[in-house]
C-alpha cells in the first residue's frame, strides 16, 4: 500500500511516477522497498491518466454514502417492532 501512495503523492506533486521516485519516497518514509513491487505498480500505472482516475474514484466512492440513510432508516424499523411487541406483551401480564 504504501507505493501506491508514493505514487500518489509524486502524482500530486507534479513529479514523475518512476521506480526511483518511488523507492526514493518509500525510503525517506522509514520503509523497506521491494524493487520487484515498485516494478509492478509502475508497469501497471503506464498509460494510466492517475488525474481521470481519482476522478472517477471520488464519484463511486460518494455513491454509497447516499444509500447509508435508507439502510439506516430500515434497521430503526425493527427495533421499533420489537419494542412495541414487548409493551404488549407486558399489558396482557398486568391487565
């Protein structure tokens, strides 16, 4: 994880996304650096608009927090069920 966020901070920074870079943050961060890792991310980042990408992540990434107040509303249902259920309960025992 955290060569991809050396990625992404050489991104913001207006820096080259390149194995040294990459392994020149991940370094000066205290951490070990696997040579075959950074390798990897770089090959699978080339061609990639990181800009258009972060993008598009921040538009799916909202799409769920829309939907967490129905889900919230549908879980209050039940307990509401249940508390009335329990005063009825309690009204048949004490007439």
């Amino acid at each position: 994880m955290e060569y991809i966020y050396a990625a992404l901070l050489l991104h913001k920074l207006g820096k080259e996304v390149s194995e040294a870079n990459i392994k020149s943050v991940v370094v000066a961060a205290g951490a070990h650096a696997d040579d075959s890792k950074i390798k990897s991310l770089v090959a699978s980042l080339k061609g990639v608009d990181i800009a258009n990408e972060l993008a598009n992540a921040s538009l799916v990434a909202a799409a769920p927090a829309s939907s967490a107040p129905a889900e919230a509303k549908k879980e209050e249902a039940p307990k509401e069920e249940k508390h009335e259920a329990a005063a009825e309960g309690l009204s048949a025992l004490f007439g």
